[in-house]
C-alpha cells in the first residue's frame, strides 16, 4: 500500500486504503504533473521568465497564486 503523508500530521496518511488500481494511478499521475510543472518552473525562473513561471504556478496551484503574489 502506498503512503502519502500529510505535512501537517504525520499520523494522516491520505491514501485511503480501498484504493484499488484506478485510483492509485491517477494519484500517481498527479505527482507526476506536479513534478513536470516544478521542473518547467524552476526553467523559467533561471532563464529570467517570470511571466512563464507564474502561468506555471497558477496551473499547478490555481489562481490565487496570480491575484495574491504572482513572481512578476
């Protein structure tokens, strides 16, 4: 069984454990998008690209990232 901790409680492991195959693999494709956008993020803000970057965040994270601190 997987285990995703939760930061704020370590006791929380918010994988359920009726989680079958499906679910497990969307999870998983979840981490993965936030990995691929992080490794676009950190690209852009070494090129200089803020702009670029904040559209990644605002992905990644939703719009409040662009109406309440935005990189540019």
């Amino acid at each position: 069984m997987w285990q995703v901790i939760d930061p704020v409680n370590a006791n929380n492991n918010v994988v359920h454990s009726n989680w079958g195959n499906i679910e497990l693999s969307e999870f998983a494709s979840w981490f993965a998008d936030g990995r691929d956008c992080l490794s676009r993020l950190i690209a852009q803000e070494q090129a200089g690209r803020n702009g670029n970057a904040d559209d990644i965040l605002s992905n990644l994270f939703g719009n409040p990232v662009l109406t309440h601190g935005a990189l540019s």
